[in-house]
C-alpha cells in the first residue's frame, strides 16, 4: 500500500471522557502535524458514559482553537480508519511505564497490519501523566466536600458540566 500523507496524523481512543491528557496530546500534536484527526473508536461490546456522538461534541467544541484539528467516529481497526483518513501517522501518548508495554505491543501489531503507517508516541506532560478516564469517572462519581471543584485537575470545562449531568442519577447518596 501506498503511504499516507506523513503530516497528517490520526490519535484514536475512546475519550470516555476527554481528560486533560488527552487534550494535551491532541493540542501538541496539532502543532506537530499540518492536520490531526481525533479518532473515536465505537467498541459495541464496552458500555461507555458518554455516546459517540456526545464524546465527538466534547471533543469538536474542546479543540475548536486548533483549526487543524478535526474529529470522527469509527469501528473497526485503527490502521483502517487511519488510512480512510489518507493520514500517514498514528498517534499515541504514553503516561506510565506500564503503558509502554500495551503501547508497544499494539504498534508491532498495527505495524503488521499497516506496514505503510508510522506510530509516533508523545510522553504525557508531567501534570497530565496520572489521569486516566476510569480516575476521572470515579472522582466525578464521588465527588469531594471541599470548595475547590476537583474535576478541573482532570478534564476540560466543557467536560465538567457533561460529567455532572452525566453522572447525577448515580451518585451515592450521602450518609446521615
């Protein structure tokens, strides 16, 4: 197969919800690359928080400042949606050591399958490398007594409003 555009580069997950993190890598790799697209995968056999359609929302109006970023829904592999896309480039962030391992595993894997396609890795900002979406859905869930809203650590604003929403109905009820 032919390559891909090599300035056009492709960041998939399901962004269940967009942290901070995300947005971090989302926003160096816009300057990065000449176009980024954010690559929602629709896994049918994971129950995520938010719809597809809710997370692209989320995401389109969070990088709506970065005008070479665009966003999109898909199923299937990565390798074939980052080739739909005509990208040359997959992006992945890495926050821990012990994603190194997965990360490494999925790019020898998506190497076989899109032999064409290169995988480039960004390292999490310092501030961003402990969120996870499953820590801001429990922080979110939770809640805290304090003054200070704790989801502005985790996720941007847009995120924070759709969280309580989102969560409302399943927030514990407090002990008397």
């Amino acid at each position: 197969m032919t390559p891909g555009n090599r300035r056009h580069a492709v960041y998939t997950g399901s962004f269940d919800p967009l942290s901070l993190g995300h947005y971090d890598i989302i926003r160096r790799g816009a300057a990065l690359f000449d176009r980024l697209t954010v690559g929602i995968g629709i896994n049918p056999e994971k129950s995520p928080l938010f719809t597809p359609q809710e997370r692209l929302d989320l995401i389109a109006r969070t990088t709506c400042e970065l005008p070479n970023v665009d966003v999109a829904c898909f199923e299937g592999l990565a390798v074939n949606f980052v080739r739909r896309c005509g990208a040359g480039v997959m992006l992945r962030g890495l926050r821990t050591l012990s994603d190194i391992e997965g990360e490494f595993t999925m790019a020898l894997a998506n190497r076989a399958l899109g032999p064409e396609l290169e995988t480039v890795f960004l390292m999490a900002s310092e501030g961003c490398s402990h969120i996870s979406s499953s820590l801001v859905k429990q922080v979110a869930l939770l809640g805290t007594d304090s003054q200070t809203e704790p989801l502005e650590q985790f996720v941007p604003p847009l995120v924070i409003e759709a969280l309580r929403t989102k969560l409302a109905s399943r927030r514990p009820a407090p002990r008397v």
